[in-house]
C-alpha cells in the first residue's frame, strides 16, 4: 500500500533528523558537530563554521579549528563564544582551541533531559504521520483495514524502540 510505503519514508527521514539532532548536544567527549554549524559572520554574509575552517578533535577535551583564512580567527572565536554552547574558544595564531570542561552533575541533568524532550518531540511528530495515514487506512475494506494497521504498528514499535536505543545511548555518553 502506498500510504505505508510514504509513512516509512518518512520516518526513516525523522529518525535521521533525531540522531542529526542528538548529535548536537553535547556529551562527555568532544565531536565536531557540536561547533560545525556555528554561523561566522565573513565578507557580510553568516555562514557556518563547516564552510570556513576544518574542524579536528584532540582526545579527551578538546577541539581544534583551522580556519582557511587566517584573518578570520578572532571572529571564530567571537562566534563560538556567542553561540552559547558554554564552550570557551582560545585563539593560538591560525589555530583555535576549544576546551570542553568536564560536564558538572547539574550540566549533565540539564542535557540529558534535553534528549528525552528532543525524543518526546521526533515521537509526536510520528505520531502526528501515523494518524494521517490513519484516516486514509480506515477508508479501506476491512480485511485490508487490519493488515494495514498490523504493519503500521510495526512501523511505529520499531521506530519508538530505536529512539529509545539513541536516547539511552546518549544518556549514557553525557553520564559518564
């Protein structure tokens, strides 16, 4: 049936959005996804820090950026420090340094309800999906009704057990 078929499209594409989104958030270790989308201010136009520089990590803090033109370091690390990340950029000639401080408890708590609210939101956008291909379900015959229904749910179980999978996942990662 098509309607199941365009539903499973487009929960693989918001289970992507969810992992996309959960790696923004930071854990214990450093990634570069936590500064990659940064937007600089360069030659007047706001672009994001992937497109300006290449980002490294440096185990077990800290992350490096090499920006491709070195005049636009101090404004890097002005960006960085205004993103409000709590992440704290220290310019060394054409290199920046950003260190990562160990997460406090109270930091770690904060973050890791921020996950289960970033869950909770890609759970009802399925949701908001399945009740549309809903409607459309229950104008079929019956017998096609229940089949449809049956693989729905398989759908939506296998979708809420593999949030929940990212979710304790990243608990963990920010825990440790």
């Amino acid at each position: 049936m098509e309607e199941i078929n365009n539903f499973e499209k487009q929960i693989a594409e918001l289970s992507s959005w969810f992992k996309e989104e959960l790696s923004h958030i930071r854990s214990g270790r450093p990634t570069s996804k936590l500064v990659d989308s940064v937007k600089v201010e360069y030659f007047g136009e706001k672009l994001p820090l992937n497109q300006l520089a290449t980002i490294g990590i440096v185990p077990p803090r800290e992350i490096t950026v090499s920006p491709w033109d070195p005049k636009i370091v101090p404004a890097i690390a002005k960006a960085i420090e205004a993103a409000n990340l709590g992440l704290s950029a220290s310019p060394e000639g054409m290199i920046i340094r950003i260190f990562l401080p160990p997460l406090s408890e109270e930091r770690a708590k904060e973050l890791s309800r921020l996950v289960k609210s970033t869950a909770e939101g890609g759970r009802i956008k399925m949701r908001s999906l399945r009740d549309k291909v809903v409607k459309k379900v229950n104008e079929l015959p019956e017998d096609e009704k229940y089949k449809a229904k049956g693989n729905l749910q398989k759908i939506v179980d296998s979708f809420n057990k593999n949030i929940d999978e990212a979710v304790e996942m990243k608990i963990s990662e920010i825990t440790k």
